[in-house]
C-alpha cells in the first residue's frame, strides 16, 4: 500500500514532491554511473536486459555477492522510468540498494510513476504551504509549536566533549536526542547528520562558538497554524 507523507520542508531544499519506488534496477540509475546527466547507463543496461527478455535469456543482475533473478515486470516498470525521466526537465535521483527515490517539483510526473511501479511512499506538501516553502529554503513546517525553533545539523568533525557538558548545563536553551548526547560526551565520535535544537539567536551564537565551523546546516521551524496562507 502507497504511504502518503507530507513534505513539511523542501528536499534537497529545492524538491516539493518525493516518491519512494522498490526496483531490483535501482542501481542503474545511480547519478555518477550517468553521462551527462542523459541516463545513459540505465538506458543501456535496461536495453540489454529487453533484448535478453527478447531472446528467452535468463533475466539475472549480477551484484558482487550474488545473482539476483529479475521479473519481466522489473525491467518493463523500470524502462518506463527511464522513459519518463527521459522526458523531464528536473528531477533527482537517490539509490539504496533496492529502492529508487526520485525527487521532482513536477507532481504529475511522480504520480504517473507511483501509479504503474512498487512505490511504498508519496511525499507532498499541504497546498496551502506550497508558496511558503518554495519562499522559505531552509525552514521545517511543524504541526506543533515548539521552544527550539532553531535546528542546527553537524558536519564531518568529531564531537566536542564541551559541547555535551554545555548542554547538560543548559537544558533550557537547546536539546538534542540521547545518541547524540553520549557521541558528545565520548570524545572523537562522528556526529555528521545528527542535529540540536536551540531556542534563539542568542543560543546559536554560543553554539557556534563552542562548535565552531561544524554547523553545515541551520534550519527554522515554523509553527504551521502561524503561516500567513
């Protein structure tokens, strides 16, 4: 069953729309294999998978542990994303293992997609906050009001053991989950992805000074009952 989700900040902070679609092929579409962003590898691979299918060949992926038996439908269902992609003007792509996201601000494309391949998700915003985001780059839309309203996102250094203690001191201008909280009070652990949430400028000042350079990304979160539709 198609999961619909809401996309309450833009993905990538460019894409309104995102489907979630389970190809045993997603890996033919992975961006770097591409030339010139033309999908041309997946459009060669899925040719030669056509005419094996043509030929009454064994239809098989070979991956570098073992052989996965493809359906007839994995290759037809793929042959019309490529298709489609083919034809589209922007788009992103994201592979993981078996699964094939596919980003866009065309909803109709996403839809005619989620409509004949496996997709497990569909995500789109409100309507009534579609200005807003495509208004609003770096800003979360929250369906509840919040005294952090500020997310900061951590890069590729290591976590500051200062950086735990300050806020265990300070548990009423920031928080952060408890992962991260003992990543912080272990020294050297990798902390790229995992985020704080701050109360104001102020405390994201502070937090810049302990942290230094290792903020990547600073969010707002906004209170959705709050957006002048």
């Amino acid at each position: 069953m198609l999961k619909k989700c809401e996309t309450t900040k833009l993905h990538y902070g460019r894409y309104l729309y995102k489907v979630v679609v389970r190809s045993p092929l997603a890996s033919v579409f992975r961006t770097e294999m591409q030339r010139n962003g033309k999908l041309s590898y997946a459009r060669s691979q899925i040719d030669s998978y056509k005419l094996s299918a043509k030929l009454g060949l064994p239809l098989k992926k070979t991956t570098w542990r073992s052989e996965l038996h493809l359906d007839s439908n994995d290759i037809t269902d793929a042959d019309k994303i490529c298709r489609l992609l083919l034809h589209s003007k922007e788009y992103l792509v994201r592979c993981e293992y078996n699964t094939l996201i596919i980003y866009s601000n065309d909803k109709k494309l996403l839809t005619t997609i989620s409509k004949f391949a496996i997709a497990e998700e569909f995500w789109e915003p409100d309507t009534n906050c579609i200005t807003f985001l495509q208004k609003n780059t770096n800003t979360i839309i929250s369906d509840k009001k919040t005294n952090f309203p500020i997310k900061l996102t951590f890069g590729q250094k290591p976590a500051k053991r200062s950086m735990g203690t300050w806020l265990q001191n300070n548990t009423d201008k920031a928080r952060c989950g408890p992962l991260l909280m003992k990543n912080f009070l272990n020294r050297e652990r990798w902390i790229k992805g995992q985020y704080i949430f701050v109360r104001d400028e102020k405390v994201l000042f502070m937090v810049q000074l302990i942290c230094g350079d290792n903020i990547t990304r600073i969010d707002k979160i906004v209170y959705k009952d709050d957006i002048d539709k």
